[in-house]
C-alpha cells in the first residue's frame, strides 16, 4: 500500500529538504506543495524535487488551499493510499508519520490525528489557541479531542473527496475538517506523538488576529447575531413594561419577535445553512418555545426572589445563551 506524505509549505528553512529526504529513504511518496513562496526560497524547493512531487503557484493562498491542492493532485495520480499531512517545519517525526499511517491502513472511515502534549517546551500561542479551540469544539460538538490544531493527520484515500469539499483556504480549514468529520460520522481518533516546537515556534505563519478570526468566525457572528437579538429582545420588553404591560406577556412578545428574526440571521449568515426553511424551522422554532419557557420561568423566579425586572431579564439571557448555541449548531443548522 502507498504511504503518501502530504507536506504545504510556505518560505520554509533547510529542514523541508530534510524531512523530504527521510521520508523518501522511508518508502513514502511525497507532495509537496509551494503555497506561493518568493522566488528567494526557490532553491530549496527545487532541492526536493529529486525526492518528492513539487507543486507551485505564484500567490500565498493559504495552508487550506494548499492542502487541498495536493489532494487533488494525489487524487488524480494514484488510485488508493493513506494520505498524511505533515508541517514543512520539522515539528513531526519520521517515526510518528508511519505510526499514524499504519492506523489509518485499518481505519478506513477515520481521521487519525497526531496528538502533542502541552508542556515547558509548548509555546505559550500555542497553549492558548489550543485550549480555545478544544473548548470551542466541545462546545460545538461535544466531542473532546485534545489537539485540535494537530497539522499530523492521517486517513484513507476514500476520504479525498470529503476533504476537497470542506471550506476554507487558510488555517480555518484544519478546523472546519474536524467540525465536517463529526458531522458526516467520520470517526476522529487520536494517538499520542512526540512534541517538537524548535526556536519557539518562530517558523509558524499564523496571523494572530486574521486566522483566529476565520477559525472562530462562526461563534463570532453567534454571538453578533445574539447579542443583536438580545437588543431587540430587549427593547421590545422594556418597552411593553414602560406602557404598563406584565413581565410575562411583555416576555412572551418580546421573544417571538426576536426568535423570528435571529432565525433567518442564524440560518444564512451564522451557520450557511442551505437546505430549505422547512428542514430546520420546525426545530428551530420548537428549541425556541422551550427557550422562551424556561426563560420565562426563570424570570419569574427572579424577579419573585426580588431581583430588578431589567437586571433578571439580563441573567436569564446570559444563561440561555451557551444552550441556545449548542443546540443550533448540533441539531439544527
């Protein structure tokens, strides 16, 4: 069977012609793809085309991109495999790419991840980034996995076809993978790797601000879409109050009006939800009469224990909001 490594590179080091080498001394067919480099670190890419498939193009267009760029090119120049993704900055081993392959050759419907374990070495970017996004996609998902930024991954050639489809161009899309892999029953499995971060990580090319942003792009315009709900939700209330209505009836009118309109914003700019209204509007609007149950309930409850009407208005919405979040994206968009 073919072990193909799979390495996107952009303005690597010497190590990339290392790592291309070994893996070449080791059985592997490699791809590599140039995601765009200047024409200062041509040299090196060229120094791996005696050992590996180099694939080029004149702009960065990102890791995602580049993924995808090299699966369509292994899809049409092999007819089966298992695939591994690999960082052109030496942080994965020889040794660790062939443990995960060898699962993946059993595991035919699996994404294998290489998991690093945190500690004294682990930079403290990378401590953060990976705790947010394991807690983000247990939020999500309610699936724990531990390394969700792991650039070592391994599966079958079956699986091409899912992963070209998969959204995003940048460091987004290693995300969206494991998000689309849960939602299609792709099992995620993990295995514990050797941990390399060398000169602190320095190599790595992730934008703080912009690639975190396209990772947690869908919870942020969640919490847009709430908040702006919120408000009108908000309004609405204070404003039957101030005309001399109760808090339950001004509760009730306050959520229907609101529920409609975070409907249509959840369903076509949150989650890019593209079946048709009757598929998730049934479970949309019965997740929100529960919602509204439970948050009149507890604002009944407040505002009898003697809280303000407004300040419990704002506690209930906060409590419901991380339920609301979960239920949306697992079970209906």
């Amino acid at each position: 069977m073919n072990y193909i490594a799979l390495i996107p590179s952009y303005e690597p080091d010497d190590r990339l012609i290392k790592i291309v080498k070994d893996l070449n001394k080791n059985n592997f067919k490699v791809v590599v793809v140039n995601d765009g480099s200047s024409n200062d670190y041509q040299k090196i890419f060229d120094s791996c085309k005696g050992y590996a498939s180099v694939l080029s193009y004149d702009t960065n267009k990102g890791k995602g991109y580049a993924l995808k760029k090299g699966l369509s090119y292994i899809k049409n120049n092999y007819d089966s495999g298992i695939i591994v993704t690999m960082d052109s900055d030496g942080q994965h081993t020889i040794n660790d790419a062939l443990k995960l392959c060898n699962i993946a050759s059993k595991e035919k419907n699996a994404l294998i991840l290489g998991k690093r374990l945190r500690g004294d070495t682990t930079p403290i970017r990378s401590k953060i980034g990976n705790s947010i996004t394991r807690i983000f996609f247990r939020l999500t998902t309610g699936t724990d996995i531990y390394d969700t930024q792991t650039g070592l991954r391994a599966f079958d050639y079956s699986l091409i076809p899912f992963l070209l489809k998969v959204d995003g161009n940048r460091f987004d899309y290693e995300m969206n993978v494991l998000l689309d892999a849960y939602k299609n029953k792709i099992i995620l499995k993990e295995e514990t790797i050797e941990t390399i971060y060398e000169n602190n990580n320095k190599g790595s090319h992730f934008k703080i601000i912009r690639d975190s942003y396209l990772i947690y792009k869908q919870i942020f315009r969640f919490i847009i879409s709430s908040f702006s709900s919120f408000l009108i939700d908000y309004l609405v209330y204070s404003l039957m109050l101030c005309f001399g209505s109760d808090i339950i009836l001004s509760n009730v009118i306050a959520r229907i009006i609101s529920a409609n309109y975070n409907y249509f914003v959840n369903k076509l700019l949150v989650f890019n939800n593209k079946s048709k209204i009757d598929k998730t509007i049934f479970k949309y609007y019965l997740l929100a009469i529960v919602i509204l149950l439970i948050n009149t309930l507890l604002l009944s409850i407040l505002v009898g224990i003697g809280f303000n009407k407004y300040i419990a208005k704002l506690i209930v919405e906060l409590v419901l909001f991380i339920i609301s979040w979960i239920i949306q994206k697992r079970y209906i968009f």
